[in-house]
C-alpha cells in the first residue's frame, strides 16, 4: 500500500427538510422494503460515473465504487442501464467497481450471478463488500465474477491485538490471490494497521485513517495535494 488514492466509494446521505441529516440506516431498509431502491442505486450511479468523468476532466484517472441492493440483482435492465450511463458520460467500465455483499448475493444466487456476469461482460469491475460476515461457500465464490474482495472491518481494526483476526485476514488475502482477487481491507483506522495488512500482502486500505466520508469538493482538494 503506497498510500497514493487510487479510488473512492459512493456513499448517500439525505438532507431531510424536516428530519435533517439522514444517513443510510436510516433511509435505506425502508426503501428496500418498498421497493424504491432501485431508484436511488440509479440516483448514486448516475451522479457517481458524473464524478468519475469530472475527475478524468482535472486529469484524475481514478475508480469509482458503488454499493448494490438484493432488488438490485433481480433488476434485469441494470446492465443495460449502466452501460447507457458509461457511454453517455464516456467513462471506461473498468473504472467503475459495483459492490455486493455475500447475503445479497445468497437471495437468490442463480440470478444474482446472471446480472453479475452480464456487468463483467460489459467491462464492470465486481467487489464483494464486507466478506467474511455472509454465509457463501468456497464453491460459490468461485461461481461469482468477482474481481475483488473486500474483508469486513470488523477483523481488520482488530487485527493488531487479536491473533485470530489476523488469521483470518492473513488466510482471507491468500484465498483472495489464489482466486486472481485484489484484495481491500476496510476499517483501517491507524498507519500500524495500514503497515499490517500491507506486510500481509493487502494491496488496497480504506478507512479513517487514510480519509473519513467527505463531499467531492474536499476530494478533489485532497487529489490536488
């Protein structure tokens, strides 16, 4: 880990006229329960592959992440509808990374696949988000077109005083590159951690430590530094 930014993560929050500052906890159950998320997945999509064309405009060739729903891998148009975004915006489809979680995934496994692979075939980079907390088995990861695993934060801000975390994180890397993964690993709350899982063999960190959720304006002070 050089410490060089290589990419960031779309997350949403909502300025409530009434409520106030909302974040997604608060927003994004009900809406899976209505059925409204696909609308805000294609909201975040939208307004993310902007940003990616906008940074390739200031000269940043940097990745852009952003977080899938259950509904949204039973939504058959969504590679049809990222694709139309990554060329409206000409913004390469490697330079867009889609993240699922493993329960996401388990729904309904068949058809998640199927919507997985047609966003590869597009050129889509695929994460499995906070790996290591869901119930997939060996078997399947290896179904699953991913190109990356992301390890849960809930093993790696332990991993300096708990020597079965690192283990787990250790073993989690080595599985991760035998299967051709790079590998992220999310709650990196201090250098001695960063310098951990770097030793380790992890190529990518994000956590506080390297930056906290900040508005893109912030971002693009801190790409220009």
């Amino acid at each position: 880990i050089s410490g060089q930014i290589c990419g960031a993560e779309a997350l949403v929050r909502w300025q409530h006229p009434e409520l106030g500052l909302l974040f997604p906890d608060d927003f994004i159950p009900p809406a899976e329960q209505a059925g409204t998320i696909i609308h805000l997945t294609r909201y975040v999509l939208t307004e993310a592959v902007k940003k990616c064309h906008e940074w390739a405009d200031k000269g940043f060739e940097l990745n852009i992440s952003v977080n899938l729903s259950v509904r949204d891998l039973v939504d058959e148009y969504l590679p049809y509808h990222v694709l139309q975004l990554l060329k409206e915006h000409s913004v390469k489809p490697e330079r867009l990374t889609l993240e699922v979680t493993e329960s996401s995934i388990m729904e309904n496994v068949a058809h998640a696949v199927l919507i997985l692979e047609c966003l590869r075939d597009i050129g889509v980079r695929i994460s499995m988000d906070d790996f290591g907390t869901g119930h997939s088995s060996l078997a399947q990861l290896r179904n699953i077109p991913l190109h990356e695993l992301k390890i849960d934060k809930s093993f790696v801000m332990t991993i300096l005083d708990d020597e079965e975390n690192e283990a787990i994180v250790r073993t989690t890397i080595d599985l991760a590159h035998s299967l051709k993964l790079e590998v992220v690993a999310e709650g990196v709350e201090d250098e001695s951690t960063m310098r951990r899982i770097a030793t380790l063999g992890c190529e990518q960190g994000q956590g506080y430590y390297l930056s906290k959720p900040i508005p893109d304006d912030e971002f693009i002070v801190c790409l220009k530094n």
